[in-house]
C-alpha cells in the first residue's frame, strides 16, 4: 500500500531491489539492515523482520506498523494536494520515508502480484463461503477483481480508503431498496442519462469530500494520533489492525 502513495522515480526498478544503506556498525561484520523490504501478504513476515532488526523505540507488530503508517500518509495525501512540481515532490516523499523510518526499522512492500491474486481470488480461498457467495459466485468474482485492480493503482491511501468503504458498504447492505414493478408496467430501453451522470457526479462529490475530511491537516495532528496508537501497542500486545475505524465514517 505504501508503495502507492509515495512518488518517486525509477518505480519498477526499486519495485525489486532491497536498499542496502545500514546503521552505525554494520562495518564491523554486522549484517546491514535494508531501508526496504518487499514481500508477500503474510503478516508474519513483518513480525519477523521486526523481531529480528527493530530497536526499543520501533513498532513492534506489523498490525501496529499498518496502524501508525497509514496516520503518516493521511499526513502525506495532504501535503501532496496542491503540489504540482516533481521536485516539491520528491522532497515530501523523502520526509515520508523518513517518518517511517523513525517508527520502524524498514519499510514493508507488499508484492502488487501477490496482493492482486490474494485479493481477486479472495472467494475461491474463503474456508466456510457464505451462500450468496456460491449463488453468485460469478458476480463477486468480477466485483473482487476490480477491487484487486483499484487496490494495485491507486496512488492515494484517503481515495483508496474511500473506493474501498463503498464496496464494504455494498456488502453490508442486505437489501438495495426497489421500486414497485409488474408485467404491465411501463418498459424503459435504458437508465436515463442524465440521470446516471447526475448521480455519478453527486458520488464523485461525496468521495472526494470524504477524502478531504479523513486526511491529517496538521503534523501535530499526525504526531498526536501515532502517539496515541504507539501507547496503545505497547501496552496491547494483541493490537489489532484499525483501519476499520478510519472508514466507520465514511461507511456510514
């Protein structure tokens, strides 16, 4: 996820090499730390690599380091709003990379491939499906596919947050309200246009205010909810990944 939000150049390039700058010491035998680490969707991966290298003022729980990550790129989202110049850029990707780096001893890049197959073929992996799963079964294999599509490109973790509370509040809907119809009712070729753009303009109008509305407009703001959420993982060590409560609001 974070790999799609932070801008910078020779993207396919970094997308398969481990960064090799290191801490103090690694000159005396000590392995270097990578500054990047890409892998799969099995968190616990992250939870090794944390064990492994993390110091005592670091996350120490991939659940935790989703948690504070997503706080620092609402904060990034924001700063990106009305930059234009590649340059400007690349300066507030660096400082994100840097804040992350400051709660944790890499940065963790979730495989494109490995997240689109996960999440397009989440029906077919589903131990106990529910029925409408296999009823139609079809149906929510297109529906998790484009999920999995938008999940791999798009940049802004606010718009992805906000696509994806529409496909949760669609599945949280038990009924779509229907207007009364019989055989002699009148038949209509199609949706009316205007209609349909008038509708797509008013969603596109939500989301992106709902974007606006979840973003950290202050970096005491973002220091304050990651201190928050690093006194809370200290003290939980069964911490639990939170971004459920980021798009309750938005859900709803």
């Amino acid at each position: 996820m974070f790999s799609n939000t932070v801008q910078h150049n020779e993207e396919e390039r970094k997308d398969t090499i481990l960064a090799t700058e290191s801490y103090a010491g690694a000159g005396d035998g000590i392995d270097p730390i990578p500054s990047v680490i890409k892998m799969d969707c099995a968190m616990e991966l992250i939870n090794g690599c944390l064990a492994g290298y993390r110091s005592c003022h670091h996350v120490t729980t991939g659940q935790l380091y989703n948690n504070v990550v997503i706080f620092i790129l609402l904060w990034h989202d924001f700063l990106m709003l009305n930059i234009v110049d590649g340059s400007e850029a690349k300066i507030v990707s660096k400082n994100t990379y840097a804040r992350i780096l400051a709660l944790s001893p890499c940065i963790f890049k979730q495989c494109k491939s490995h997240l689109w197959r996960a999440v397009k073929n989440y029906r077919r992996h589903k131990s106990s499906p529910p029925t409408e799963f296999r009823l139609h079964s079809e149906s929510f294999d297109r529906i998790f596919e484009l999920i999995a599509k938008e999940m791999t490109i798009i940049r802004s973790i606010s718009e992805l947050i906000v696509r994806m509370s529409i496909f949760v509040a669609l599945f949280e809907t038990e009924y779509l309200p229907c207007r009364h119809f019989h055989l002699n009712s009148a038949k209509h070729a199609h949706h009316n246009t205007k209609v349909s753009e008038m509708t797509a303009a008013n969603m596109d109008r939500v989301a992106t205010e709902e974007m606006k509305r979840m973003l950290m407009m202050t970096e005491e703001m973002m220091e304050s909810f990651i201190q928050r959420e690093m006194a809370d993982g200290q003290e939980d060590k069964h911490t639990t990944f939170k971004g459920h409560i980021i798009a309750r609001s938005v859900i709803n």
